[in-house]
C-alpha cells in the first residue's frame, strides 16, 4: 500500500531539490484514512513506546501521523510550531533539506522520554534541531520514526552516529526526475 504511494508519486523539481508530492505528506490526492491507519500501526509495531511519555512532531506534513499514532498507543502529542508565541516555548533553529527557520517546541518538560514522528527523513536537519532542543529541555529522545527515508541524504547518519539516537523507517527511496524508485520496505 505504502510502496504503491510513492511509487505513483509525482516529482517536483523547483531547480534546486526534488522533492515527492503525494497522498501521505501533500494530501495530493487527498488522505485516505486507510493508508494513514496503515502507516501509524506499522510505525507503532515498529517502535517499542514502552517506556515513552510523549510523542512528538513537526507541525505540517508530520502532524496527522504523529496524531494517529499519539491515539493508537495513548501517548501525549507534543508539536514543534513554525511561528512564535507569547508563552514560554523552546527555540530551535533548523536546517533542512529545502528550509532554514527556527522552531517552537510546544509540550515537552524536564524528564520527558520523547519518540520523534515525521513523514521523511532527508538531511536530518529538521528532526536534529527537535533532538537538540528536546535535550535542552533536560529531556531525552529515545527513538525517531519516520514513514520514508531519502537514501543517501545522511539523515541517519546524523542521527545514529552523531546524536546518538535510533531511527526506524518504514521505507527508503530515491527521488529521480522522472519518478521515485523505492528501494525497501514494507509492502
Ligand atoms: O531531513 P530534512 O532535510 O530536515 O527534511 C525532512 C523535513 O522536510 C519536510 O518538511 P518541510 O520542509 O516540507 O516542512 P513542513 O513539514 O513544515 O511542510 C519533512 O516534513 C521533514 O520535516
Ligand atoms: N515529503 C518529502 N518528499 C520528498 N523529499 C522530501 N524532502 C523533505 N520532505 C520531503
């Protein structure tokens, strides 16, 4: 099913990356809840939440998964926002694939063991700006779980060998011009 997706996925090529549009992160076409049920149990079969209090994300693509799984395991849903409040949040500037800003962190405290949801995982840039400012909240990041993986673009790297963190995905692709190749993964 998920394979299916991003096999049929268009390719948007804006000069300077290419990125997939589709059903799961563009709701193009829109979401259908089977596929977001699919992906949330596999992500929560996939991650041993035992010992986690809050799962959080990145507001955007990343939101409706991290929702469902936050509903499937019980967990607090923690979100990152894109924009300031006059409340007490944690900064965090980030540097991804195809963006630069920084990040409010809503809902973590001291103590907290946080699992990580996003949609994909590219540079790493955005998920590692989470981890740092998890982790200077007093808090740790235990896991991250991402539904695809951009091979080759050392998102894992940095997380597992730099951060320290374990990162579970559901499938690894490669964005060509003409189309996305899935390399592996679930069906
Ligand atoms: O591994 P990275 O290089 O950081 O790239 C992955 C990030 O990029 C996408 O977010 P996008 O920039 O589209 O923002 P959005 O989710 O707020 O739309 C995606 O949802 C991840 O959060
Ligand atoms: N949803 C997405 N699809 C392809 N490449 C990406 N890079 C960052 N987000 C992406």
């Amino acid at each position: 099913m998920l394979r299916d997706v991003y096999r049929k996925a268009g390719v948007l090529d804006t000069g300077s990356y290419l990125t997939t549009v589709n059903e799961l992160c563009d709701q193009l076409p829109a979401l259908r809840p089977e596929l977001l049920w699919y992906v949330a149990s596999h992500l929560r079969a996939r991650v041993d939440l035992n010992s986690i209090s809050k799962i959080l994300v990145e507001e955007d693509k990343g939101a409706p998964i991290g929702t469902a799984v936050s509903l499937l395991s019980g967990l607090p849903l923690a979100m990152a926002r894109h924009y300031t409040y006059a409340f007490p949040s944690l900064r965090v500037d980030f540097s991804s694939e195809y963006d630069r800003s920084t990040l409010h962190v809503n809902g973590i405290v001291a103590g907290d063991r946080v699992c990580i949801v996003d949609d994909t995982l590219s540079t790493g840039g955005t998920v590692a700006a989470l981890v740092r400012a998890v982790r200077a909240e007093g808090a740790t990041v235990e896991h991250v779980a991402v539904v695809v993986e951009k091979a080759g673009n050392g998102g894992r790297e940095l997380l597992e060998d730099e951060l320290g963190v374990a990162v579970h995905s559901l499938l690894s692709i490669k964005v060509v011009p003409d189309g996305v190749h899935v390399l592996e993964g679930i069906a």
